[in-house]
C-alpha cells in the first residue's frame, strides 16, 4: 500500500467513525437529503462524487451502528437491553466523577427502557432510515418493517403485559401488513414519477 493510499484509508477511516456520533445525526440527516435530491434529478445518470461516495460509506456505518432497531424483536429486545446496561455503567462512572448523568444513563431514573428506546428510534433511527430508504436501488424494506414493528412493540409494551401472547402477534402482523402496503404505495408513486 503507497502513502497516498494509507493517508486516504486513514481519513476514510476517521471519517467514517465520526459519522457515529450522534451528534452529526441532523448534519448527515441534511446532507444525505440533498444527495438524494441530487440522484433523482439524474434520473439514474451517475452524478456522485468520490465525495458522495465517501459520505454513502459514512451513513452505511452511522445506520450499522443504529441497526439493532432494525432487526426483528426477538435480536433487538436483546440488543436494547445491553446498550441500557452499558449506559447505565457509563452513568455511574460519570457521577463517580463528579459529572451531570443524562437522564437515559442513570439507573436511578424512572425512565422506562420502552421510553429510552421509543425515543431513539423516533429522533434517530427512523429519520435515517427513512432517508436511505429514499436513495435509489435501496432494498431494505425488511428494515423499515422491523423498525415500525419494534417502536409499535415498544409503544404497547405495558398494555400488552395484559395481552395474550396470541392477539400480540396477530396485533404486530397487521401493523406490519399496514407497513408494507404504506412502503408499496409510496414506491410505486416514486417509480412512476421515474
């Protein structure tokens, strides 16, 4: 491998790790808006940049790092409950050292995780998928139907602990049904706008 390639490697890299913090969420929620406009108006001529192509790589990474919201329930529940315990640590290091403790990390909050959860997928993890969803030749509807499936889970959690396990999942079947027909409608209007 030559310098040149090394050095670009490394800022690929960097950028591409910075681009999970979510702290850059509404930046690359913005900028992949705009690149999205750009691909439609191109009507599937290549326009993209190596800049645009680099920034692709960057959100593939962003929503890999989010993705556990999109599995199904049975990988995700599992997912979400050690990320809470990893925040929860993380809070107790931080008020060990004198720091603020964000109410999500600090297990002495009444925050339930259905709420920790609810609120993630619906200030992070759907505005970018949604957006991804947008980019042309993009095949991960299964994603979005897990997504909707899991905050509609979320949503019902203390109401269906009074549910039989059978009228739950006839309940996420038609919530996922109604999904995919909303995804199919909106895909064929944007074929036809092609």
């Amino acid at each position: 491998v030559s310098q040149v390639e090394a050095k670009m490697f490394r800022h690929l890299a960097i950028m591409t790790i910075l681009a999970t913090d979510n702290a850059e969420h509404n930046n690359i929620l913005s900028r992949l808006g705009t690149l999205v406009r750009k691909l439609r108006k191109s009507q599937g001529t290549k326009v993209s940049t190596p800049e645009d192509d680099s920034f692709i790589m960057s959100v593939a990474l962003h929503a890999a790092d989010i993705s556990s919201s999109a599995k199904p329930w049975r990988l995700y529940s599992q997912w979400s409950e050690r990320v809470c315990v990893e925040f929860r640590l993380q809070g107790d290091m931080e008020r060990d050292l004198g720091l603020p403790v964000l109410p999500f990390m600090d297990r002495n909050s009444n925050e339930p995780i259905a709420g920790i959860q609810s609120g993630f997928i619906k200030a992070i993890c759907l505005p970018l998928y949604e957006k991804i969803f947008e980019l042309p030749n993009t095949q991960m509807e299964h994603a979005k139907l897990h997504i909707l499936s899991n905050l509609e889970t979320w949503g019902s959690t203390a109401k269906e602990r009074r549910i039989d396990p059978e009228a739950r999942e006839k309940k996420k079947k038609l919530l996922v049904k109604k999904a995919l027909r909303k995804f199919t409608s909106s895909t064929k209007k944007y074929q036809s706008t092609e």
